[in-house]
C-alpha cells in the first residue's frame, strides 16, 4: 500500500508552485526556462500517479508525451535565448527591450 | 505506514528541498545540479509507482540531457555583467498573487475529490507490455512527437544559422 492519491497531487501541486514562482519571480531567460522544465515535470508525477491510481496505462503514456514534448521545448528555447544572446547581449529579461538595464 | 509510504515521503522531501534549493540560487551551474537531484527524486519516485520504463527515461533525457544542455549554454554564454537582484521587488506582488490563487484552487480541487482517499495498491508495468500499449493505442500521438521533434530540429538549426549574422543596427549592441 503506497499513500493516497491525494498525497501525490499535493506534491505535484507543489512542485508546480515552485516551477511558477521561478518563471514568474526571475528574470535570467535560463532560469525562466527551467521553471518551465519543473512545471512540466510536476505534471508527468501528477499523471504516473492517476495512472496507478485507476490502473490505467494511458497515464504513462501522456507522461511519456510530455518528456518528447519538453525536449522540444528546452531545445527551442535554449536555441532562442542563445540567438536573443547574440543580438542583444543579455539574458535578462528586463534589459532586451529597453538600453537600460535597471536593477531594481 | 507501510515501507512503500515512507519511501514516498522521504522521496517527496528530496524533491521538493532540491527544487526549492535550485529555484532559490544565485549561480546557475549549483541550480542545475540541484535540479539533477529533483529529477533523479522523480525517476525514483516513478519506480515506485510501477512506472520503470519511465523512470529509465527520466534519468536519460531530464537529467541526462536536458540538463547537460542547459549546462552547456550556461556555461557557454558569459553571465558576468548580470547583477541579478534574485526576487526583486517589484514581482513579489504579481508572484505572491499568482501563487495565492494558484493555491486556493489546488485546496479547493484536492478537498473536491473524493475518490483518491484511498490509499493506491503497488503495481508495476513491464516495459514490453507498455511499449506494446503505447504503440497499439497511440501510435497516431508517437507520429506527432516524432513530427514536433522533427520541426524543433529544423528551428534550432534556423535560428543557429541566423544567430551567426551581425546585428543590422551596430549601435544597438551592447556589451
């Protein structure tokens, strides 16, 4: 007998918390994508969870989907911020637009 | 409170301390290592849920290459002139506010649901039945992955050939 579902989304909600808070609070383009990359992977827990829950391998496969889909996605990003690199010189996400990169 | 249980528990401390731990650093080489914890905690933790397939391909591309490569661009790109305030103030209200709401519908959807009080019986999958499961049922979806990974190829390799051209305004460079 493991812990109740309830246990396993608790700890998927939570890791997704911590995923948002780093997209939403810091503004080095990297750091963003790793969020990223901890909010999807809050999700695959999620579902291998249901997937045992109602023993059911449909929960497996989405997370197998979602880890083709973040090695797209890291690699696309990681491509963009290394072009945003190039052209602009910063990673900070407040700086791209304007000259002045202010530090508040 | 089985073994299983205190497995799960224990493997949920790890990974949300390692997480918490990378989201919270200033340099982003002790974040990534931090983050290859959390992934090597989620791999376990699919183990546990009867999942070894996916745990193997968790250690394999989350930790193995995803994080290698997020290695290799930090590492790459010269991250000196960034003065990083780590949480500066002005978005701790949108923060706080985005993770209040968030929150209060996790509460509500967990104390919703009914059906997961249970606590979950082991069970595990053989990798051939699954992957037998997987291509019977979702061959159609592997063909889209396929095809995503296919076009986020040919878009990193676009934008890596336009990253070598100069900027058209030179004085819009800055070092």
């Amino acid at each position: 007998m493991i812990v109740s579902y309830h246990h396993v989304l608790i700890l998927a909600g939570l890791l997704f918390l911590t995923g948002m808070f780093c997209l939403v609070t810091r503004r080095n383009l990297i750091m963003m994508v790793l969020g990223l990359e901890i909010m999807l992977n809050a999700s695959a827990v999620a579902f291998v969870g249901a997937a045992l829950q109602w023993r059911h391998l449909d929960g497996q496969a989405m997370a197998i989907f979602i880890i083709a889909v973040a090695a797209a996605e890291v690699s696309i990003g990681l491509g963009l911020i290394v072009w945003i690199y190039r052209r602009t010189g910063t990673v900070d996400a407040g700086c791209i637009e304007t000259d002045a990169c202010r530090i508040d | 409170m089985t073994i299983y249980s205190i497995l799960f528990y224990v493997l949920a401390a790890v990974i949300l301390a390692s997480t918490v731990m990378a989201v919270s650093r200033r340099n982003m080489v002790h974040a990534v290592i931090y983050l290859v914890f959390s992934f090597f905690g989620s791999a376990l933790l699919f183990y546990l849920f009867g999942a070894p397939l996916l745990a193997a391909l968790e250690v394999i591309i989350y930790a193995g290459a995803i994080m290698i490569l997020f290695l290799f661009i930090v590492m790459m790109l010269r991250m000196e002139g960034i003065e990083e305030r780590l949480f500066p103030l002005r978005q701790w209200l949108p923060a706080m506010g985005v993770c209040f709401v968030y929150g209060l519908v996790l509460v509500l959807l967990i104390t919703a649901d009914t059906t997961g009080t249970a606590p979950m019986t082991a069970a595990a999958v053989d990798p051939s039945t699954f992957g037998q499961f997987l291509f019977q049922r979702h061959w159609l979806a592997i063909e889209i992955v396929s095809m995503l990974l296919l076009i986020a190829l040919v878009g990193v390799l676009r934008l890596g050939k336009d990253a070598g051209k100069k900027p058209e305004r030179e004085g819009e460079v800055r070092s």
